[in-house]
C-alpha cells in the first residue's frame, strides 16, 4: 500500500507542479486581501442563511482560504479522477496487482497519495498565508490562532470529495468522472439549500415536497457543512468529522466492490 502511495507521490517531483504550486501561493496571497468571505455574502440570500450561524460570533473564513481550497479541489478531482484509470490504460495495475498487493491495498494507496498531495498543497499555501499576513502585513484580517484553526475546517470537504472521484472514475474513466464529478457536487449545492427555498413557500402549497426533499437529500453529500458558522464548538466539529467518515467510507466501499469486479486489462 506504501508502494502505491509512493509510486503515486512522484508526480509531485514533476517542474510542472511545483509552478502550479507557485502560483497558487501567489494568487491566494493576492487575493486575502480582500474582506473575508462571510462579509461579501448578502444577508437576504439563501447562502447568507444556510452558512450564518445568526448570533455566534465565530472567525471568518478568509478569501485566501476559499481560493486555496478551489485550487486543491481541481488538483484533487483531476488526480483522483487520473489515477486508476491511467493505470489500467497503461497496464501498469496489472503489473502491480501481480506483485502480492491485493486491490483493497491498491485503492488504499491511490487514496491516501491523493490525500497527500492535496492537502500537502493546501498547508503549504496556508503557511504562506499566515507568514505574508504575521511577518509582512498583508491580509485584511489578522491571522490570530482561532482564525487559523478556522481555515482548516472547510479542507475537510476533500475527504469525501477525493472518494467520490475516485468511485465514479471506476465507472466512466478519467474524463467522465471529472464531468460526473462536477455535476454531481452542483446537485449536491442545490439539495443543500433546497429546504430553505422549499420553507420560503406557504404551508400546504407543495403537498409532499418536504419528504421528497428529505429523502434526496441523503443521497447528496452537504458541502455547506464545511462553512457553516454554527460548527463552532468541539462537539459539532466533531460530528462533522464523522459525518466526513461516513460518507467517504460509503463511496469507498463501492469503490471496492467496484474495483473486484472490474475488467482490469489494458484498453485500446
């Protein structure tokens, strides 16, 4: 499984990635100057009521986080959608998986390499971040350790989001699972607030609709989670961590059963 990990890790040696990296530190940095983002959210929108937390006074998540978490997640979905595919495309899983390796240690290891790597980049432009904002004053608001720790919280969301990937890229290839990957985090955005669009009509207008919402909802996985203001004590956070387990080990355990049954001989 380490062997995987490892194997996979080398792509980070390519010049290509570190420029990436360069100028996603560049870019954020750049952008945390501006206010955070639970100040440029309108307060009559549907998001200003799904993330406020109302009266708790919790620190903001700045801009330079969100930026930092968009560029993990494209490096995220693009290498967990790349990975198991190109290798059965190349044949290189045959050739590993005839090594006494199992599939189970396989996926194990695809997983955490891409795990590494995003939230190795998302540290990475964090540290850059707090060292522009402590040592040369940029930023528009003071990185204190409470705001520090509140950064990290929306990175969680990488956790189900790379198994989610990875379990459609065992169904429609690298291509189409970034494709069904994006399309399927978009539903996921609309279940999220569709209860509060749903309350803002009369009662008994959409006879049924409140269950039907309830229902797909579970088939959906809450992004909103992740930047909600109201996740402020260590008993939520903790709850949000196994809310995160829980749904990347229900696209995990697909993955697997997925990857038993799959043909793994080269395509051409």
């Amino acid at each position: 499984m380490w062997a995987i990990t490892e194997l996979s890790l080398r792509k980070m040696r390519e010049a290509a990635f570190y420029i990436l990296v360069l100028i996603s530190v560049v870019i954020c940095v750049m952008a945390d100057n501006a206010d955070p983002i639970t100040g440029q959210i309108s307060q009559g929108s549907l998001f200003s009521f799904a993330l406020s937390g109302k009266d708790i006074v919790v620190p903001p998540i700045t801009i330079g986080t969100c930026v930092a978490m968009l560029f993990c997640i494209l490096i995220a979905v693009f290498y967990s959608a790349s990975e198991i595919p190109s290798d059965i495309n190349n044949g290189l899983i045959m050739i590993v998986l005839s090594k006494p390796l199992g599939r189970v240690q396989y996926l194990a290891g695809k997983y955490i390499s891409t795990m590494i790597m995003s939230f190795g980049v998302f540290i990475l432009i964090e540290i850059a971040l707090i060292i522009c904002n402590r040592v040369l004053g940029l930023g528009s608001t003071p990185y204190t350790f409470a705001l520090i720790c509140r950064q990290f919280l929306p990175a969680l969301m990488l956790i189900p989001l790379i198994t989610i990937t990875i379990a459609f890229s065992t169904v429609g290839g690298s291509m189409g699972a970034m494709v069904i990957t994006v399309m399927y985090s978009l539903f996921s955005l609309v279940m999220a607030v569709m209860p509060l669009t749903v309350s803002l009509f009369p009662d008994g207008m959409l006879p049924g609709v409140d269950m039907l919402i309830g229902g797909l909802r579970y088939l959906f996985p809450n992004y909103l989670f992740y930047f909600q203001d109201s996740i402020n004590n260590p008993l939520l956070i903790i709850s949000l961590i196994v809310y995160t387990i829980s749904v990347a080990f229900i696209f995990m355990f697909f993955t697997m059963i997925r990857l038993r049954r799959m043909d793994l001989s080269a395509i051409h």
